[in-house]
C-alpha cells in the first residue's frame, strides 16, 4: 500500500470534514448546551423524544439531554427552565397543568401538532361481537347489570371493572365520572401502574373470554386495531370537577401542542424554528407507538427506524 493511498485518504477525511463542518454551519448560531427533552411513560411520547433528538444532533449538529420527567409537573420544569421542550402536550390529560404554567409566564405555546387526540375510556371490537355489552359505544349500556356482571374481576367486589392508566395522568377523573354518572353501584375503576399494564389487560381478557374496558387514546398503535370508545355525554368547557362541573362528560376532541421554556428559543432560535414547525400526523404517531408495542423495537431503535423511513416528513420542517 503506497503513500498516494494514504494521501487520498487523508484528502478524503479533510473533505468530508469540511462538508460536514458547512452542513451544521448554517445553524452555528444555537448555543452548544443540550436540549434537554422529557420523557415520560407512553411509547410514542418516548419515541418522538428520541426522534426530536435524533433531528437536533444528527442533523442540526446540536446537543441533546433525555430527562425522565413527572407528566403534570413537567410544565412547571419548563417554565422555570429545568427542561426545555415538551413535544406531546394532550389536552384532556394535561390541559390545565399547561394553562397554568404558561398563565404564570416563561412557558410558551409552541403550536399544535395536525393530530388531533382523543383520550378515553373504550374496548377492543371483540367485546361487542361477542355481545358481552348491548348498546355500546352508548355510555348508556354501562347502566344495564347484564352487561357490568361481564366485567367482573377477582379484585373488583362483584362490580364491572374498568382498568384507568396510571393515576397520575388523570387523578380520580374517571371515578368522579362514573359516580357523576350513577354508575358507581355496577362499575369500579382500578389504576394501572403502567401503559403496559394496559395491553397485558386486553390480552388476558380476550384469553379469559371476560369483557374488558381499558383507558386509551388516539394516536395509538390501537388506531388500525379494532379499538372503540365509549360515547359519553359530550365535553363542554367547564364540564368537569376540577374546573366547576359536575363530571357528567367525556374527554374533549383535543389538541395535541408543543411547549417550550422561553429562554430556550433565545438560546436554540434555529432548534426552536424547527420545533416550531414540527407537526406530525395521527398516521405518524400511531406509527411511533406501534414500532415500540406492536413489533416490540426498542424506543431508541423506533426512532431509528421512523427517521429513516420518513425523512421526506422531518426534513420539511429544518431551513
Ligand atoms: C397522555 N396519554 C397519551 C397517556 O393519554
């Protein structure tokens, strides 16, 4: 091997240097301190975090810092610029803790994804096929003892159970709801510890040919899945006992936002301009969740993968 070869090699590294130098330049202008972006405990939150990340450093040559994060109080975290983004902000489950802190200043809105979200009480299609519980979707059939006794668990006191997501989604919304409703004396809600815990339950149900009604939402990667969700008596502004109501609603057709701490967009203006812009879809986001509980990828590895086949998607959104 002669010295030509070394000496093209070298030339090689220098020139890819300096393409890679000029391709991350034009963002030169972001301060060198990470991103620090949450993480919470549902998979496409988790995904999109890594695929946030992996746009900031692979792509705009930035820095990145993963921060496991409460899902309430991280809007505190970000207005006092403890964490700096927040890329999936539901309305139904973190509406108010968002209001408040962006009312109290150094949070601000950062625009909605196109997805619009629904999270709610619901079952898989089987339920219904197998007539565990006439009248569904109505909330209305939740009245009928002849459906509750379907639902029964060895921990549930004799009543239907529906099994909510981790209580510190929601607190006690869908208990209040139920009781709001008349239904305390056939129904009881019990909390799962985690997202998992959910998809365990609908997969022991359907095995043990009991009904089930589990807390969901959408995007998810139940969209395509034959999974419904109970009617309940519409949202309204005010409708629920946290804000003054009597609890007698469902979850409202919500948004689904961006936050960021104000001081960040002044020291990341070129991150900021690209989060600004980034908006995914519900096909999208399902696709996240489902590489994570679907085909059983890691997050990290979800992300991969989704950047790889979407770059037409996330390269709109950099200058
Ligand atoms: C906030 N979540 C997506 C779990 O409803």
């Amino acid at each position: 091997m002669g010295e030509k070869y070394m000496i093209k090699t070298i030339k090689g590294l220098i020139v890819a240097a300096i393409i890679s130098a000029f391709s991350f330049a034009t963002y030169a202008a972001d301060s060198r301190k990470p991103t620090r972006i949450p993480v919470h405990n549902w998979s496409s939150q988790i995904v999109m975090a890594y695929v946030i990340g992996g746009i900031l450093t692979d792509h705009m040559g930035q820095n990145v810092e993963y921060v496991p994060a409460d899902t309430q109080a991280v809007y505190e975290s970000i207005r006092i610029g403890d964490v700096d983004i927040s890329h999936e902000v539901w309305q139904s489950a973190f509406g108010k803790s968002f209001d408040t802190a962006r009312d109290a200043g150094g949070l601000l809105d950062w625009g909605d994804h196109e997805a619009r979200t629904l999270e709610d009480m619901g079952y898989p299609n089987w339920v219904v096929d197998k007539g565990l519980c006439p009248g569904l979707p109505s909330w209305e059939a939740l009245k009928s003892a002849d459906c509750a006794k379907n639902f029964v668990t060895p921990d549930s006191d004799g009543k239907g159970r529906m099994l909510e997501g981790p209580q510190t989604w929601h607190g006690d919304l869908i208990p209040q709801r139920i009781d709001a409703l008349g239904l305390g004396d056939l129904w009881t809600v019990k909390f799962a510890g985690s997202a998992d815990a959910l998809w365990a339950e609908l997969a022991a149900a359907e095995k043990e040919g009991r009904g089930t009604i589990i807390f969901n939402w959408t995007p998810n990667f139940t969209d395509g899945a034959g999974f419904t969700f109970i009617d309940f008596p519409p949202y309204t502004d005010g409708c629920r006992p946290a804000d003054g109501g009597d609890g007698k609603c469902g979850s409202p057709d919500g948004y689904l936002k961006k936050a960021v701490n104000e001081n960040w967009t002044k020291s990341h203006p070129d991150a900021a301009a690209m989060f600004k812009k980034l908006s995914f879809t519900t096909g999208q986001i399902g696709a996240m969740a489902a590489y994570v509980d679907t085909d059983k990828m890691t997050h990290q590895d979800a992300a991969k993968e989704w950047l790889k086949k979407n770059k037409k998607v996330w390269k709109k959104f950099l200058k």
